[in-house]
C-alpha cells in the first residue's frame, strides 16, 4: 500500500510525522508521502522540517516517508515558480491542489499545475479531456481521492483517464487517524469511481514506481 497525498499538522492535519508514519506502518505501507498545503507563506518552512524527519524516521521504520508539498490555492500565475521553489527547497513529491468543486479554486490552476509538471494533479473536478490530454504529455499523474466532497468528480476523472490513457494515483488526502485508506478500501476507492481491478493493478505499479524514485536520496 502507497499513499501519495496526507497531511500532518504543519498544515491542517491532526498528527506529528512521527506518529503520522508509525500509523501507516501498522497498517503495512510500504511508502507514504507527507504533503501538507502551502503556498509562498509556509512552504520553506514545511518542507525543509518534512525532509528532516523523513532522514531521521527512516532509519527506524519499514514504511518509506517521502518529503512533498500540495501547493494549495496558489494563482496559475505561479505554480511553475513554486514548483521549481519546491522541489529546490527538498520536495521529492509535487502535488497540485485541483479543482474540486468543493471549493473556489481558481479556473485555471488544473492546467497551470499541469504545465508546470508537478508529479500528481488532486481531486481536479470536472478535468477537461484537453488537461487530460496535456496531463499525459508532462507526466502527471491524475488522482482519485478517498477524502470525502473532493471524491465527488471521481468516476468523471477516471472515465477521462481511461479514455486517454492517462495515469492515475489513489489516495487517502488523510488529515488524521481515520483518514488513511487500507488497501481494501484504496481498491474500493477504484472500483467505486467505476475503474477495473485491471485498472487499479495498473494504479498501483505506478504508484509504486513513482515512490521508489522519489525515495531515493
């Protein structure tokens, strides 16, 4: 099991990486990256304290923790600046803070995400097949998420995916001890946005690929 996008509470998650880790060790991960929200307020802060512990935690647990960032509400206008800021700054994992239709995020950010090719585009909402497209050119990965209102758009997402053959990633976007997926209901996360077991076998190898790289120092 591989978890791409959680959140502990250098942003608006609930725990310390230490427990945030130990958590998803007992659960049997494999990996999991910490990608709180930022934007140019926070993120030299957070990421730099996230690479920190994913040196220390690392040399006394099983699970893989993987340094990232979900840049969140950042204007278009800037997400290829920060992406690149990001990833200087210690981030192995780029995260993109969609569309979702549960806030106001603005028009715009899925493409400019996108174009600015951070590794995965969360919760996009109702993705254009032309992102879609675009998202297969840069390597971005397209999420389907667990997190509640965001998963709303799910089956609209993964019925693009498929068509076009773009890659995707299941993940929990967890705030907390009841947030993270097991790898039953990651599958169930698949299948309900009317994926096949094919399709998440698929998911999940490049997932995993993806987390091998990026954990690697």
């Amino acid at each position: 099991m591989i978890d791409l996008h959680t959140h502990t509470f250098f942003s608006d998650g609930e725990l310390v990486p230490a427990e945030h880790l130990r958590r998803v060790e007992v659960m049997g991960y494999q990996a999991v990256a910490i990608t709180d929200h930022a934007d140019t307020s926070n993120m030299d802060f957070i990421i730099p304290r996230i690479v920190r512990a994913a040196v220390d935690l690392n040399r006394h647990s099983r699970t893989v923790l993987i340094p990232g960032i979900e840049l969140t509400h950042v204007p278009p206008e800037m997400f290829a600046e920060l992406s690149v800021k990001a990833r200087e700054l210690g981030a192995r994992i780029v995260v993109a803070h969609g569309e979702t239709v549960m806030e106001p995020v603005r028009p715009g950010t899925n493409r400019a995400a996108i174009e600015a090719g951070v590794d995965i585009l969360s919760h996009p909402g109702f993705i254009t097949e032309e992102e879609v497209k675009l998202a297969i050119a840069h390597g971005v990965m397209l999420e389907i998420t667990g997190r509640k209102g965001h998963s709303l758009t799910n089956g609209h997402v993964a019925a693009l995916a498929v068509k076009h053959g773009a890659k995707m990633a299941v993940n929990a976007d967890a705030h907390g001890p009841g947030d993270f997926l097991s790898a039953r209901m990651a599958e169930i996360v698949a299948l309900g946005a009317g994926l096949s077991r094919e399709h998440y076998a698929q998911i999940r190898k490049d997932m995993a690929e993806l987390a091998k790289e990026a954990g690697r120092y």
